[in-house]
C-alpha cells in the first residue's frame, strides 16, 4: 500500500492515522509512504514507524508565470520517480490525502493503472487533490456538508475523517481525573482548554490571556496551549485559579479529556475531533483564505455542538461576557456535548478501508 499526503498536519495526520488502521488489521502489509524533505511529513512519519520515500514534488502555480510553463516537465519527472517506488513495492493500490507531493502519486498510480483512492476533507477541494479527481472515481469525503458545499465531489462517499485512535478510542469522562493531574489543575474544577492548531493562533491566544485575570476570578482554571511558532506570555501571578501554559501538546486526548469547553480553530482536523469527542467549542475560525475553516465548524455549531467567534471579535470582553458563563453551565455543555457527538464520527478510518477494499476487490 502507498499512502500519499504531506506539506501539513491536515494531510499527515489523517494518513497516519489511516495506516495505524491499515496495520491493526495485517501487520504484515507493507505500507509505504511518499513525502517530500520540505514538509512536515520527514519528521512524523518515521517517528510513526512508516517508511518514507522521498519524491520530488512542485507547488501547483495559480497564475501564469514561468512556473506554470515548467510545470508538464517537473510533474512529469516527479510522477517517474513515484511510479519507479511503486514497481519497486509492487504497490496494490495508493490512497492520497493532499498536499503536492499527492501529485506525482495520482498520476503514477493513473499510468500504472494502480487503483487510486483520494480521501478529501475541506471545501473547497485542495488544488492536488482537484486534479486527482480527474484520474478516479473514488472519492472519501470527510463530512456530510461537503456534498451540498462542494459541486466537485457531489455525489462521492461520505466516510468521515481517520483520526488517531488515542482520540477516537477517548472516553473523556473516564479520563477527566487523569488528565486533570497531568498538567496540575484541579480535578473539581470548570476548565477551559485553549489551542489554535499545531502552530497556534496569535489572536486566540491574545484575547484568552487579556482575560486571564477575569475567567479565573469566575472559578475557571485554564489549559493553554501556545502554539510552537507564537511568542509565549506572561500569565500574572495572582490569578484566583490554575493558569497552565504549554508550548505543545502531543498528547491531545489529554487536553480533550482535562476541558469542558474548548477555544480553538476551525480546521478540518480540529472539528473532527471535537465533534468526534463531544467536544463543546468556540470556534474561532482563519480570518483569511477561502473561508474553509468558517464552512467546517459551521456544521457543528448549526447542529448545536458549538459556537461560532469571528476572529476579530473575540476580544477579552467576548470571553469574559459569553464564555465564562458558558463553561460554568453544567447543563448546557452537556447538550452540547451530546450535539456535537451525534454530527461528529469516530469511524472515519475503519470507513475508509471498507471503502479501500472494495476499490481493490473490483479492480482484481
């Protein structure tokens, strides 16, 4: 099997998790990923234990300039070197998850005439995984609002996203106790669970610690996590209850477990966890781009799992005036949960391998 995704976390992660799947049910499958030395993917996947192969790969221009008259060479000598990695593992299938390095794989799996499977999770459809559409008819799409959202993948297979099973296995409940001793916090306490993604999110991270002085006079200790490229802060010492500041969390189903209430935003990854989990949330989506982000957490929010915060409206006064009473509220963060829990999915990897099978067994 050749798995194809890289660039982010939002390709990555969904592919690690899809090949933890993979592995669980034939541990002797031999799984091979392709990557490129730029993205995120050199340092994850073999941390995950997967072999990485490294494949040439070109940002897709978006205007005419001299790139886009380069590009028929470049793609055709990146989609040589894959397809050499596919005779060379004699691959049955690939599955791509995005990310440019996903091209050069759709089109030596089409050459090949490899079974292609692409997995899609955002509206509108990423520029790799756009051309990949012209080359299979095989489609995973993540969430149900991208049939309606999305004229590119109407009618395509709705299978949910493949989250890893340290999060679709948590129970938070069960866990709350734990997690809480983990970072310190009390274990009776309401807490508020703030990230903004791997990378982390200046304005959420502004705004929650202007407001440090008045959630925690309301009762409310704070789970905070930074973000690895946004400059740290100085949380004051004479806050009423348990402030806690990290940098990174690796262990995310410890963060899901420790809060009742998160602040985040909206990206694919992070709204199917959330919802997965029953997570209440404020969702503060990117202010910028195509609004996908805004489209993502819009679901959730609309089936009652959630609230929707422009960025430039969460200020400290947001906080203090519609959060604070939110994570206090027992009752409501219950219905939340139970809301966001019946739009979110915890199968999205056991899906896609159904549908990965059936892919398979037709072109046999």
């Amino acid at each position: 099997m050749v798995l194809a995704g890289g660039g982010t976390g939002g390709h990555i992660y969904p592919l690690l998790a899809f090949a933890d799947c993979l592995r669980r049910h034939d541990a002797g499958l031999r799984i091979t990923c392709v990557g490129t030395p730029r993205g995120l993917e050199k340092d994850l996947i073999p941390a995950a234990g997967y072999d990485l192969r490294m494949v040439p790969a070109y940002q897709l221009p978006r205007s005419v300039n001299w790139n886009l008259v380069r590009t028929p060479d470049r793609m055709w000598t990146a989609s040589r070197a894959t397809r050499q990695i596919l005779d060379e593992v004699s691959a049955d299938a690939v599955v791509g998850f995005g990310g440019y390095v996903a091209v050069p794989a759709y089109l030596a799996a089409w050459r090949r005439k490899t079974p292609l499977l692409i997995h899609e999770k955002d509206v509108p459809v990423g520029v790799a995984n756009r051309l990949g559409l012209r080359l299979t008819p095989h489609v995973g799409l993540g969430f149900p609002h991208q049939l309606t959202q999305e004229p590119r993948v109407a009618g395509k297979r709705v299978v949910g996203v493949p989250l890893r099973q340290s999060i679709s296995g948590l129970d938070r409940a069960a866990r709350r106790a734990e997690a809480r001793e983990h970072f310190g916090l009390d274990p009776d306490k309401p807490t508020l669970f703030v990230f903004g993604a791997s990378q982390g999110a200046k304005s959420i991270n502004d705004a929650v610690s202007g407001a440090a002085k008045a959630i925690t006079s309301a009762g409310v200790q704070v789970l905070h996590i930074v973000g690895a490229r946004n400059e740290d802060f100085t949380v004051p010492s004479d806050l009423a209850e348990k402030y806690v500041v990290l940098k990174f969390l690796r262990e995310m189903e410890l963060g899901y477990a420790a809060g009742d209430l998160a602040i985040c935003r909206g990206g694919a990854m992070t709204c199917a966890e959330t919802a997965a989990l029953g997570m209440p949330a404020v969702y503060v989506p990117l202010p910028w781009g195509n609004g996908e982000q805004r489209r993502n957490a819009l679901p959730v929010v609309e089936a009652g799992g959630g609230l929707l915060c422009e960025d430039g409206d969460l200020t400290p006064s947001y906080i203090e005036s519609t959060v604070v009473p939110l994570v206090r509220d027992a009752d409501r963060l219950a219905a939340m949960s139970a809301a966001a829990a019946g739009y979110g999915r915890r199968d999205g990897d056991e899906q896609l391998r159904n549908y990965l099978l059936e892919v398979v067994g037709a072109a046999d």
